[in-house]
C-alpha cells in the first residue's frame, strides 16, 4: 500500500530527494565524507552553499538589488529580526492580522514598537482576508508586515498588498516556492524552511539591499541581518546538512519545470479536493472560495463525533498525519509541492468511501 503525509510541516519531500540523500550521505561526491561532516570552511560546503543560493535565485528571478540569507532559526525568530532591523528607530509598523500566524509575528512585534493592526478578519473567524479597501495602513510605519498563506486557517493572498512607499514584509513560509512570486513586490520575504524547502533547522530570508542597516543597539549578532549578509549566511555554524537538501530540493523544482509548473500542478490538486469538498454535504471547508490556500486544506466532518474514526481509518489507508491543528480542530491536508496528485486523489477516494459508509 502506498501511503502519503499530509502533515503541514515538517512535510512531505520528493522521494527523489529522499533517494539522492539516501545515495548520496555516506559519501559526498567521492570527498570519502558524507556531507554532514564537511567543514562549513571547506571550498566544498561553500560551493554547496553557492549553488543553492543560485538555483534558488533562478527559481524566483529574485533581482540583484536583493540579498539571500540562510539562518538556523526557525520563522518565528524572523518576528524578533524584522523589528529589530527594520524600525530603524521608528517606533510604528503595521501589521495585517489574517490568522493564527500573522498574530503570533503580531505579538511579537509587540514587543518592539507600536504595533498598528491594520486590518483583521478576527470578526470573521480568520475565513476571509479583508479587501485591501478597508486597510487603515500607516503611511508613516515602518513596515506593513502580513503572512501570505496561513498555514493553520488555510487562507491564501493570491495578490500582493500595495503599500506605497512603506516597505512590505511578508511570511511566505507554507507556500514559498508553490508558484512564481514577484520579488521586487517585497521589502523582505521570509520562510520557514520544513515545507516547501527541505527538513526543519533552517529558514531563509530575501532582503532588499536598502534595508540592510545596522540593528537596533543589543540586538544579539546572529539576529543582526546585515551582518548575517556581510558573513554569507556564516557568522556561526551554518545547518549544513538542510542547506544541502534544501539545495536539492530547489534542484527537483527545477527539473519539475520551475515554478510555473508547479503551480499548475498545485492548481489541479487543490481543486481537486475543494471541488469534493463542496460537492459533498459531509464535510465542509468554511473559508471564502476565492482566499483558499492551494497548500493548507483545513475541514471539518459535519458530525465531529467522527472525527477519531475518520483519523483511524485514513492511518489505515496510508493516509497520515490529517489532524488539524489543535488551534481549530478538525482536519487538515497541507498538499504541497512534494504531494503527488496520486496522494490527493488517494485521499479523495477514501474520503468518498467514509462519507459513503457514515454518511
Ligand atoms: N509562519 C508560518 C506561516 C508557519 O506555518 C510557521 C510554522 N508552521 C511559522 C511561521 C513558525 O515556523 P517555525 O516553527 O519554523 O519557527
């Protein structure tokens, strides 16, 4: 029986990534080392480290006047850097509340400056993300801060904010790399590296060069971005072993035919499921058609009482790690780019067969 994980993160890989560092780990291109155990100095992590930052250049068309940062910590340490990099000794920055994860950066932007909220779909249940018409955004601010697909609430920015001279910040973590995005659009973009890029321990971060200034007094070094650029991505340590993978997933990206052809795979399997999902009267997904994600499908069975057997069953059937976040409840199918239409018509047909059978 062939089985699919739909978990949102750490995610799914291209089994032909997981074959080629299967193949490939004892002994990296004749060196008699596995690449775990290369020097971060060495001239072979540093062409590593240069070919991923290139292929992932390519990948988006990222313009020259931006720079790449690889770090070890996770997205949410991006909450702390953005303000501290970027407030610049302003004390206002804006940001767009659509989710659990643009409030979780709200938060923690609290912490640093006058955080104006300005818009939140809160009244709504986080089911759709308010029109840009009713923002009440600060020309003044530092920076507009949003998340451009919510990995929890299943919602997804299909255009990207105007925002005038301000610059825009955007968390593109669950759907970084899911289609083509247009980098010159943003004044940073960041993304947590376990979904779409390759095994946790790893997030990234593009930054347009005018921003690059020193950080606020006591910001702690590795948190300092222009000097994380100033070092190549190496003020300490770097996570050698998911850049790597990291490296060769932008590889399979490629080989897929970029990102144009992802999205058009990603089309197809999410409209595959939501078509289901709204053709059927047993389960239903509450968020607004023209804001659902393509990567995070989050649904509810009309009878929650269900839930439990309908897990079970799918673990049976191969079909893993469905439980929505503990946040909302219910279930989620996070179908990113290393989820095969295979995976997402598996999951259909077994959905078909418990509505059938419980229904
Ligand atoms: N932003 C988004 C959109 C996420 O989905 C997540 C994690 N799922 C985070 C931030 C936090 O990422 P990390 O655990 O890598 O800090």
């Amino acid at each position: 029986m062939r089985s699919f994980n739909f978990s949102a993160g750490p995610a799914t890989l291209p089994t032909e990534v997981i074959t080629q560092v299967q193949q490939e780990l004892p002994d990296w291109r004749g060196t008699g080392m596995s690449v775990m155990e290369l020097s971060h100095r060495s001239p072979e992590f540093a062409g590593i480290l240069i070919e991923t930052e290139l292929d992932l250049r390519e990948l988006l068309a990222i313009p020259e006047h931006y720079r790449v940062v690889f770090c070890q910590e996770g997205a949410s340490a991006h909450w702390d850097m953005i303000p501290l990099n970027l407030l610049q000794g302003n004390t206002r920055a804006d940001y767009i509340e659509t989710g659990y994860w643009s409030y979780r950066a709200i938060e923690e932007g609290r912490r640093y400056c006058n955080v104006n909220i300005a818009a939140s779909n809160r009244v709504d249940q986080f089911c759709a993300i308010p029109d840009q018409s009713e923002w009440r955004l600060d020309p003044k601010a530092a920076y507009v801060h949003y998340c451009s697909n919510e990995t929890i609430d299943g919602l997804e920015f299909f255009w990207v904010p105007d925002v005038g001279k301000v610059p825009l910040v955007v968390d593109m973590s669950s759907h970084f790399l899911s289609r083509p995005m247009d980098i010159s659009k943003f004044g940073l973009v960041y993304a947590g590296a376990q979904k779409n890029i390759g095994p946790a321990g790893l997030s990234l971060a593009i930054i347009r060069d005018d921003l690059l200034k020193p950080s606020a007094p006591g910001t702690p070094f590795l948190m300092d971005y222009h000097s994380q650029v100033h070092a190549h991505s190496m003020l300490n340590t770097p996570p050698t072993f998911t850049i790597w993978v990291a490296g060769l997933v932008f590889k399979w990206i490629k080989r897929q035919g970029g990102l144009a052809a992802m999205e058009q795979i990603n089309i197809e399997k999410s409209r595959l499921l939501y078509d289901f999902l709204d053709s059927s009267g047993f389960y239903r997904s509450q968020v607004k058609h023209q804001d659902r994600s393509r990567m995070n499908v989050p649904f509810h069975l009309r009878e929650p009482s269900l839930d439990e057997v309908f897990l079970k069953e799918a673990d049976a059937h191969g079909l893993h790690q469905l439980r929505g976040h503990r946040v909302v409840g219910g279930m989620r199918a996070s179908i990113y780019n290393a989820m095969s239409l295979a995976g997402v018509k598996a999951l259909i047909s077994f959905m078909a067969d418990f509505e059938r059978r419980y229904g």
